[in-house]
C-alpha cells in the first residue's frame, strides 16, 4: 500500500467461526467411524481366522482320541441347538456319523493313492531318452 497502510482483512463472525468448527468436527468425527469401523473388520477377520485354526485342530485330534471325540460331542450337542447348525456338524454329533465320515474319507485317500500310482505307472512305460547316455549337444 502506497499509503503504508495493512490492508484490512474483514474478520470472521463468531456464527462464521462456530460453522468452521462444527464441518472440522463432523469431518473428524467421520473418519474416527471409518477408522473404527476399519479396526472392527481387523478384530472379526482375525478372530475367524483364529476359530477355523482351532477347528480344524479339533477336527483332527477327535479322529485319534475317542475320549476326546466323545468330550467334543458332548459339548457339541450341549452348546449347539440351531437345527441348521447342527446338520452341518452331524457327522461329528454322532458316532456313526463320524464312522461313516471317516470311512469315507479312507475310501477317498485310497481312491487318489491309487490313481496316483496308476498315473506313475503309465509315466514309467514311456520310453524316452536312455538316463544312461552321454548329453547331446
């Protein structure tokens, strides 16, 4: 300013500044609840990560210790009351189920061992080069 003068900057209502504060607010308090919301998705995957982890240990262990079987189907059938549920967990609610379960899963594992031989076996008859030759170059 020629004069030396500071040009004026019109100051801001006390309704102007309350609005300010009011969107800085709802902005932060907008991402605090994505943030929360981000950490609750965390907690929930590693919480089933956890639960599948301790599944399947349970699963397996119940096929070689039938007292332990025995301990798991009992607090199955206790804890467990949802028809739905319980359906999807009736090979291990029951001792035949599990039997039929098992026995399954045998006949399946010796369905693939077989096929896997079968498949090594047609390998071996292919004749290819002699593993005894000299490289060619």
């Amino acid at each position: 300013m020629p004069d030396g003068k500071k040009p004026t900057v019109p100051r801001k209502t006390t309704a102007q500044l309350i609005a300010e504060e009011e969107r800085k607010s709802g902005e932060l308090k907008a991402r605090l609840e994505e943030l929360k919301a981000r950490q609750r998705a965390e907690e929930r995957k590693k919480e089933n990560h956890r639960k599948i982890i301790v599944g399947a240990a349970v699963l397996a262990h119940i096929k070689i210790d039938p007292r332990f079987r025995k301990a798991v189907q009992d607090a199955l059938d206790k804890a467990v009351t949802d028809p739905k549920h319980r359906e999807a967990i009736r090979d291990v609610l029951s001792e035949k189920g599990f039997m039929i379960a098992v026995k399954e899963a045998m006949r399946l594992a010796k369905q693939a061992a077989k096929e896997a031989t079968a498949a090594k076996s047609a390998d071996d008859g292919k004749v290819g080069p002699d593993p005894k030759a000299p490289p060619t170059e």
